[in-house]
C-alpha cells in the first residue's frame, strides 16, 4: 500500500528545500573563503600548479562539506517554519 503525503508535509518540504541549497552554497563559500589565502599562498610562494591548488580547492569542499550540510539543514529548517508562523 502506498502512502500518500500529505498536503502539510508537502508544505513544509517545499519551504525546507529552497533555503537549503542556498544554504549550502553561502556556508560552502564563505568556509572555503577561509583558506584562500593558504591556496594563494601555494601558487605565489611555493609556485604549486594552478591544477594541483584546485583539485586541493574540491578536496577541501569535501571536507568542508561534512559541516555545511548539518548547517545548511537547520539554517533551512529555521527559515522554513519562521515563514510558516
């Protein structure tokens, strides 16, 4: 038997979604923000190739990623009911 949503569970995943994914994307800048200058650091000081400073670049998103999500989560989940109060 399949259970349908409902239309308040439909609601309220709805207003959690969007904020999420805008969620994300400003805590992931703003945290890789944070080590931009060590990345500068590499191609300047220690003239690392560009290629080497972005694959570090997504390996530190994916650490990063491990605290954004959580985040993102109740940053969306705190937007979502404020609107619906």
């Amino acid at each position: 038997m399949r259970r349908r949503i409902s239309l308040i569970d439909s609601y309220v995943s709805v207003e959690v979604i969007k904020p999420f994914f805008g969620a994300i994307i400003l805590f992931l800048f703003l945290l890789l923000m944070f080590q931009t200058l060590r990345l500068a650091d590499f191609v300047i000081v220690h003239q690392v190739p560009g290629r080497i400073v972005i694959q570090l670049a997504i390996f530190l998103l994916v650490s990063i990623s491990a605290y954004t999500f959580p985040i993102a989560y109740l940053a969306s989940v705190i937007i979502a009911f404020g609107r619906l109060s």
